[in-house]
C-alpha cells in the first residue's frame, strides 16, 4: 500500500496529532476522573477519523479505499457517541446505566456499514480529484440523522447542565458548547450533507476542524486551572526537547557525535523528568492551598450567617429577659421599702442580696444586649451638647458610697474650666464612665481611685482618666483586653460576676463618638489607667455636617 502525502494530509496529520496530545495529557492529569477517561476516548475516536482519511486520499487501491472509507463512516459515528457519553459525566459524574442504550444503535451502525456492498458499495478514483465514494443513499439519510441527533443529544445534556450551574463550571462548559459547535456544523456540511450530492471536494474539512474543536474544549476543561496548564506546557516543552536531542542521535554523522549527542539525550532525560515531577509537585501542593482556600471561604461565610444568627438569638433573649427581670426588681424594691408590710432582719437581708443579685444579672443582660446591637448596627445614638466634667463628677458621687464600703478613697480632679462641653450620647457616657470607675472599684482591694478631666486644646480633645490602686495587669494582656469575652488574669478572683463584654462595649461606643480608649498599667499589682478621649463639642458637630 503506497501513501502519498500532500498538503491537506499534512494538515490532517498534524490535527490528528495535536487531537491525541490533547487528550492523552487530559487523561494524564487525572486518569481516575470518568469524563477525562471520555474526553480521552473521543479524542481516540478524532484520531482514528484523521488516519481513515489519511488512508482513504492516499491510497490508489480499491480494496484499502474501501476498508479506509467503512472505518472512516465507523470513526465518525464513534466521535458524537463519545461526545454525547462525554457529555453525560462531565465534570466528573458517575456513569449511568441508560448510556449503555446508546450502543444499541451505534452497533447497528457499525454492522450496516461492515457489511460488504450494504452501505458502502465502491470508492471511484479520479486522476486530479478527491475520491468519490458511492453508498446507498437512504441508508446515509439514516446515518447522518444518527450523527446529528448523538450531537444534538450531546448539546442538550451541556446545556440543561449549565442552565443548573455557577461559576467556574458555568464557563467551563461554555468552552465546550463552543468547541462542539464547530465539528458540529462543519462536519455535517462537508461529510455527510455535500456526498449525499455526489461533492466530495471538503470531505477532508471536518479532520481538520476538529483540531480546533478539541483544543476549545481542553481548554475548558482546565479553565480557571492554571497551574494544570503550567504542568502541560512544561510536558510539552520537555517531550519536544527530547524529541530534537533524539533526532541529534539519529542524524550524528561521526562516532564523536554519536557520543556526545547520546550524553546530551540522557542528561535531558534525567532533567527534564526532575523538571516535570518537581513542576507536578509544586502544582499538587498550590491546588491543595487552592482547595483549602475555596474550603476557608466557604466556613467563614457559614460563620458570618451563623455570627449574625447568634446577634439576632442574643437580642431576642436579652429583650425576653429584660421584662420579667424589671418586674422582678421592682417587687423586691417594694419588699425592702416595706411596701408589702414588715418582714423579718434575716429575710431583709437575703431579699436584698436578691435584688443586688438581680442588677448584676440587669448589667449582664444590658452587656449582651448592646453587643448584638452593635453587631448588627442597630445601637442609636441620641446626640446633645453637655458638660463632661459634671456627668463624670455625678456618676462618682452616686458611687462614692460603694468605694466608702470597700474601705477606699475616690476623688475626682476637674481641670476643664469650662472647656468640656462635648456632643454625644449622655446615656452612652454614662455606661462608659460608670463602667470605668465601678471596674477600678471593684479591682482595687485597699488604696485609692481617682478620676481625673481635664481639656487638651492641642488636639482639641477631653480627656478622662480613671487611675486605680488595684490588681494591674499584665503587659501581654493590654491588647486583647477590649476584645469580647476578655478578662485580666486574677479578675474573675476578685469579681466572679464579670463578663469580659464591658470594655469591647465601652470601645465601640467611645469609637461611635469619634473618640479613643485604651489602657496603661505598670504591671500586676502596680494598679491600672483606663483614658478616654472624646472631641469637644464644635469639633464633633463640624465632623458631622462633614459625614453628610
């Protein structure tokens, strides 16, 4: 059997080949996936269709033309059955049963076109033509509807897929629908609609086509995956590297060449296998980071929902409880006014542990409370011009008798002459500043508390210090100490009632103020300093009409 080979052979030839690289490195990437192990089948079919061809223009005998030409109608009915199989598990489905269906009618295919005189009955040679196959034309009717309805099949499956799907998938099979339109299109004109005229002329148009079509679609396949295209192109590189330092082998003229070129080969190999392995590492490991990321993405958005499912749960609890809580206190203030008549010392005395009781649980459940309104920026803010020195030093009367108890002194220190007139929340600071003093009350055992105030016209700020005797902290813990659910260490041994919320409260209300807090200790036992700065009013007011 002689072949000649002219340009459109050529031109079959190297589709045939890129059609096989591209399905052998797919399959390569992952040979346990089901819709790789497709796509490499379809691209089995392409190349047997390219080499049919191949055959069938080449050769000059009867008997070769027509086995070529029953392969070549075998091959092109295998590619949509594939493509429609390829089709079915992509990305990565299990393979259902009802495929198997799709074989009855392929085998009937194939025999109708194996049968001898059945389907195809000569191939007639023309000297400066494209050979001219005669067949049987109701049974190539029959065909060519077999090809188009597998295609179209094929093409429903991709779309009712991507109609479902999102994202990356969505664009993958975009790139497939694209890819298949084209053999679709060109192959049906130029191989099945132009012979049933007798026009054998671009018989040869779909073999090369389909180059294109099985690029478009490996390239989707690994869009969006570019580090499975980094290992590709450094396989390609290699193996054309190795291919050229072989044909140096082939082609050596003189024993040194020989020699020398053999050397070269081997140390390419040995290179080009460490440059492909190390590239497939590097990938593997970057996927992995990638699928970790993806992974991460997904948790904290969950844990947004379920944070913001926690601020709603925390509201409506805190709402519930503050009611019955109010109804509580108020009874028990009128017990111990005698309201209700005159009730023994020793149940005066525990009635009123009660009630204080009942106002630690008030301030826990106000904590919990203002916390889910800040989360979910529901925290209102009722803006008014007033004196801050006065609001500090009436909040430190009103607990002058609980430091007086405690066996500790409180003074105040008002160096504002007037100048501290702030724009805010008067009930906001009020929580703030009584936050701040009752906390350097309750973690001072003996000593002193002081409160200082004072106006900084540099930064046109009021400053208000809350200085204390007490337990101190730690260096290590000043950062955390305004986070939710944090405490000092040796805190929860003087004041087992604490939460940790009082502080992170107390930083987002001072930041709603445009103002800043922190806190300065020289260590445990050395006492501590909480600061909070607050602009003054003129500056506050222009920092608003400036937010609108």
């Amino acid at each position: 059997m002689n072949l000649e080979f002219d340009t459109i052979n050529s031109l079959i030839a190297l589709s045939t080949v890129a059609n096989l690289l591209y399905g052998f490195l797919i399959y390569k990437r992952n040979s346990a996936s089901s819709s790789n192990i497709a796509f490499f089948i379809l691209t089995l079919a392409v190349t047997a269709w390219g080499i049919t061809m191949i055959v069938f223009r080449s050769t000059t005998d009867v008997t070769v033309a027509i086995i070529a030409t029953q392969w070549l109608y075998i091959a092109a009915a295998m590619i949509p059955t594939a493509f429609f199989i390829f089709a079915l598990l992509f990305p990565d489905k299990k393979y259902p049963k009802y495929a198997n269906y799709v074989l009855i009618p392929f085998s009937i295919v194939l025999l109708a076109i194996l049968v001898p005189s059945f389907f195809i009955k000569t191939v007639v040679f023309t000297n400066g033509a494209e050979h001219t196959i005669i067949f049987n034309p109701k049974l190539h009717i029959a065909y060519a509807v077999y090809v188009s309805g597998m295609f179209l099949m094929g093409h429903f499956v991709l779309i009712r897929k991507y109609l479902k799907s999102t994202g990356v998938l969505s664009s993958q099979i975009i790139y497939i629908l694209l890819g298949a339109l084209i053999p679709t299109f060109v192959g049906m004109f130029s191989n099945l609609l132009l012979p049933i005229y007798g026009e054998f002329r671009w018989n040869w148009m779909g073999q090369i086509s389909i180059a294109v079509t099985t690029g478009i679609i490996t390239y989707g396949i690994l869009r969006h995956r570019i580090f499975n295209i980094r290992v590709i192109a450094t396989e390609i590189l290699i193996f054309i590297l190795w291919f050229i330092s072989f044909l140096r082998i082939v082609f050596s003229t003189t024993p040194t060449a020989v020699v020398f070129n053999t050397i070269a080969f081997l140390a390419l190999l040995t290179v080009g296998f460490w440059l492909v392995r190390s590239v497939t590492r590097e990938v593997d490991s970057r996927e992995k980071l990638e699928k970790l990321t993806t992974e991460l993405q997904s948790a904290n958005a969950r844990l947004k929902v379920l944070d913001q499912q926690k601020s709603e749960f925390l509201s409506i609890a805190t709402h519930q409880l503050r009611g019955p809580l109010a109804g509580i206190r108020g009874h028990l203030s009128l017990i111990i006014d005698g309201s209700y008549g005159v009730i023994p010392e020793t149940a005066l005395e525990i009635v009123k542990k009660i009630f204080s009781s009942s106002g630690t649980l008030t301030e826990t459940i106000n904590d919990f409370l203002n916390v889910s309104r800040i989360e979910q920026g529901r925290m209102q803010y009722d803006m008014e011009d007033f004196a801050c020195d006065t609001l500090v030093k009436d909040i430190a009367d009103e607990l002058l008798p609980v430091a007086k108890e405690r066996g500790l002194t409180l003074t105040v220190e008002d160096a504002c002459d007037g100048n501290c007139t702030v724009h805010a929340d008067r009930g906001k600071l009020t929580h703030i500043f009584s936050n701040l003093i009752d906390n350097a009350i309750k973690y001072t055992e003996e000593g002193w508390v002081r409160v200082s105030i004072k106006y900084l016209p540099a930064t046109h700020m009021v400053r208000v210090e809350v200085s204390d005797s007490g337990i101190g902290i730690d260096p290590v813990e000043i950062n955390g100490l305004f986070e939710k659910f944090v405490r000092a260490r040796g805190a929860s041994g003087i004041n087992v009632n604490g939460t940790g919320l009082g502080l992170y409260v107390a930083r987002q209300m001072v930041a709603a103020h445009k103002g800043k807090i922190w806190v300065e200790s020289p260590g445990k036992g050395r006492g501590s300093t909480f600061i909070v700065e607050l602009p003054v009013a003129t500056v506050a007011k222009q920092d608003e009409k400036s937010a609108e």
